[in-house]
C-alpha cells in the first residue's frame, strides 16, 4: 500500500483549494491505478470546503484516509453524506 502524507506533499498544514485537490487526486488516478493508497492527514489542522468536496467526489475506492483530527473528520463526514445517497 502507498501512504501519502498530505502535509509533506502540499508543503502546508491547511489544504485550502478545489483546484489542489483536483490536482491531487489526478496525479493518485494516474500514478497508482491498481494500487491501494493511504491519504495520510497526520499534521493537517484545516480542510476547506471546496478541498474536502473535490477529493470526495472524485474518491476512487483504492483510497482510504488515516489519521484524520476531528474537526477534518467532521468535514468529510457533512460532506460524504451529499455522496452516499
């Protein structure tokens, strides 16, 4: 399984843009098709809106998340439910 640390790979501990996000996620689909990969969240304090909307939507079943805090937690889970119906 492939792990990507979020703060490492964005340089920041606040992911703030739909286009990062975007990016990001192309970038996974591309370079890891048929590979299991970890987002890890670990030192991320903020998520925006428009991030956590954009990797949502976009989410291939080959992704899961860890160590995600509360409030980032939260976020994804307002925003997954717009997705799971």
């Amino acid at each position: 399984m492939k792990s990507i640390n979020m703060k490492k790979y964005f340089r920041s501990d606040s992911l703030s843009y739909r286009d990062s996000a975007k990016n990001f996620i192309c970038v996974i689909k591309i370079k890891y098709p048929n590979e299991k990969v970890r987002i890890d969240f670990s030192d991320i304090q903020s998520i925006s809106h428009s991030f956590a909307d954009e990797i949502l939507k976009n989410k291939m079943n080959n992704i899961q998340f860890s160590n995600l805090n509360p409030n980032i937690k939260k976020m994804f889970e307002i925003i997954g439910k717009r997705y799971s119906k």
